[in-house]
C-alpha cells in the first residue's frame, strides 16, 4: 500500500478491494475495484465513450478497475450508464470499509487544452451532488452528454459522497468531460489516501461518519 511517510511503513492496514455484481432486468454489472492499485483498467461497458472515461478514473485515480456490463443499449444508453455508476459507488463504499485512517476530503483543478474543471470531494457518509457543467453539445460521437450528470449522481448516492464540480472553462464538450473525470480521480485519490498521522482512527470530530 502506498504510504506518504515512513510512518505508517510498519503498520499493516486491510486490502481495500471490493467486488459488487448488481443485476436487474435492465443491465448485469459487475466492478471489481483495488483501491491501492496502479491504474489497470479493463472496462467493457458497450459504452465506449464511458469506457474510455472510466480508463481515466482508474489511470489518474491510480486505482485497479475491472468493469464488465451487459444492458439494453438497444433502447438507449441510460440503464448501463446509471448502472455502472451504482456498481462502482457500492464498490467504493465496500472496499473504503468504515472510512478509518483515509485522508477523506479531496481536491483537484485539470486543465485540458481550453478547459478547466475543479472537483471538491468528501467521503462524508452523506451523498449530496452539486454539478455545475454547462456541455454545449447534447452528444460526444453517440455518447448523451447529459448521461455526465447521471453517471456522478448514482457513484455519489451509492458511495455515500459529497461531490461539488464546477467548471471554470471550457467550450468543447469533449473536453470538458474529460477533464471533469480527471479531476474527480485526483481528487478521489487524495481523498482515498492513508493519513500517517491518524491512520487507525476514523477522520471525523465526532469520530464516527454516516457510513
């Protein structure tokens, strides 16, 4: 596991790794997640705009992601997308476990080429979601750009998130997304971290969090 100082070098913590498979009559998802990895990704949504977006968690969030799912894309792209985003939130909240020891706010601010897109995170116990993108286009290739929003709002309910994205710039779609995913796998990465100088206790005053 990684460390930011020697500190927590001779203490053992527990493998943060969930598996969740979530079936309804809509979709069959299943994520496995390592969040102490090194940015594999393997990711066969059938989405490949979300494919490519999820390789972007896993790569700059440095976490380890299988991601298979099966859904009615024949309708439209809707279920699968919500669904993976509940798949990997429960994935999360299983494998961070009772939230001990992690860093739990996060922060970051990507550029990508004209766009700027800010991320503030906390895993708080308490979901909430305020998203502040303006897309200017409804698609990116066949990919609905309002399925963003859809997508955050069920990792932030079924991970037990607070999550605040702003967009400071941008005018192409593309980007703006790209950068927003970005930013969210920093953030989530800082936010996942061990705490050296509180690693065996729970990061809250009241030293217990809503999970």
């Amino acid at each position: 596991m990684q460390t930011t100082d020697n500190r927590t070098a001779n203490i053992e913590f527990p493998t943060r790794t969930a598996t969740v498979t979530r079936t309804t009559k809509e979709t069959d998802v299943t994520v496995t997640l390592n969040v102490d990895g090194t940015g594999q990704c393997n990711a066969n949504t059938g989405i490949p705009f979300l494919d490519h977006m999820l390789h972007q968690i896993a790569s700059h969030g440095l976490f380890d992601l299988d991601i298979q799912a099966q859904g009615d894309l024949e309708i439209d792209d809707h279920h699968t997308n919500e669904d993976v985003g509940i798949t990997l939130g429960m994935a999360l909240h299983q494998a961070l476990g009772n939230r001990k020891g992690i860093v739990r706010f996060g922060h970051f601010v990507a550029p990508l080429d004209e766009s700027l897109i800010q991320v503030s995170l906390d895993f708080s116990g308490r979901p909430y979601l305020a998203y502040g993108l303006d897309i200017p286009t409804q698609r990116v290739g066949t990919y609905d750009t309002q399925l963003v929003r859809e997508f955050f709002m069920a990792v932030v309910h079924h991970s037990l998130m607070t999550l605040h994205i702003r967009q400071l710039d941008g005018i192409n779609s593309h980007h703006i997304i790209e950068a927003t995913f970005k930013a969210f796998a920093r953030a989530m990465r800082m936010a996942t971290e061990i705490d050296p100088r509180r690693a065996h206790a729970i990061p809250s005053s009241k030293g217990v969090l809503q999970v």
